[in-house]
C-alpha cells in the first residue's frame, strides 16, 4: 500500500467564491465576518438556491475560474509528500450542468496538466476513503464525512468552514497537517 492523495478542486485550486461574486457582480460574502463558518454564499447574499446556480454555470463559468493563491504551493507540497502518481483531483460535478466537468477537465489539463490522468468527479468523497487514503477539502461536511469512513483529512481552512479563524494561515496548516498524517516532522520543501 501506499499513500494516495485525493485534492479538491473548489476553494482549494480554484477561487470558487471569486469566480461566483464575478459571475453575481456582487462582493464576496466573506469579507463581512458575519458570514465567516457559512459554506452556503447564496444564504449570506440572500438569494435563492435556483438563483445562485443559474449564474454560476456553464462551460465559460467553470473554465476561466481564477486559481486560488495557494493552489501551486498546495500541488508543490502534495508533490513533495505524495509524489506526482500519488495524487488524483477529486471535485464534484455541478449538477445539472453538463458543462461542468468538461471545463473543471479543461481547467485542469490547463494548469495542471501532470494530473489530467487522474481527475476523479463524484460528490461522495467518502466512498473513495480508506486506511493510506488522504483528503484536502475546504468542506466541512466532505472531511468530516471522509473521516468517518476512514480516511485521513485535511481541511484547508478558508472563511467558509470551521477553521475560518486561520484562513490566512491556508500554507501552514496544510503543510502541518500532512507532515501529521505522513508521520513526518522534518521540514519538506
Ligand atoms: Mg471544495
């Protein structure tokens, strides 16, 4: 056995809450620390599920999502631990836009292209969990549920989730938490 890394796609590599403010012309909900802890923006801009998802749509939106300012050192460190085989992208599918998973396959191929053979798409990420099985989510309920199938975590820790207190910390907590996992103290660069 060996360690395989499974690395979310959403607020992890690509700068979700950006490219959906743009798509609303709207401010992203996060910078009110009222909304801090709330996965859901369409409940802190006080819209409607249906109307959320009908801007946040279609191949254009999906593949001109900018990457998140982590997103390189996030793949540079997962590399380092994991080696480049090792790791899959895992990223759920918006459902019912078939357009999704063409452009996130785009996206991916675009900036990342040494993982364009493993692009897992599912939203039960727990099905894929098991012992030498890691997760890098930004989701509450992805890692918890992950964890309790028996993988191991790591939640990336952004103004959407429980750890929004060190969301400008994102580099060190990931690195700490994988040198947890891996059974590592020595510095990996
Ligand atoms: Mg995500």
């Amino acid at each position: 056995m060996s360690y395989k890394l499974l690395l979310d796609m959403d607020g992890v590599l690509d700068d979700f809450v950006g490219g959906a403010s743009k798509a609303h012309s709207r401010t992203s909900p996060y910078e009110d620390d009222q909304g801090h802890g709330v996965f859901d923006m369409e409940k802190l801009w006080g819209i409607s599920t249906n109307d959320f998802w009908a801007k946040c749509q279609g191949y254009n939106f999906w593949f001109w999502m900018e990457k998140t300012k982590e997103a390189d050192e996030i793949v540079n460190l997962a590399t380092a631990y994991f080696g480049v085989d090792n790791i899959a992208i895992l990223t759920s599918p918006s459902d019912p836009d078939r357009e999704c998973v063409e452009a996130k396959r785009d996206w991916i191929k675009k900036y990342y292209p040494q993982f364009s053979k493993r692009i897992i798409f599912g939203s039960a990420k727990e099905f894929l969990a098991g012992p030498e099985r890691v997760l890098i989510d930004d989701r509450d309920r992805n890692v918890e549920d992950f964890r309790a199938a028996g993988g191991a975590t790591v939640l990336v820790p952004r103004p959407w989730n429980k750890e929004n207190d060190r969301s400008g910390k994102v580099l060190e907590v990931v690195k700490l938490g994988l040198a947890v996992i891996m059974g590592v103290s020595n510095d990996i660069k």
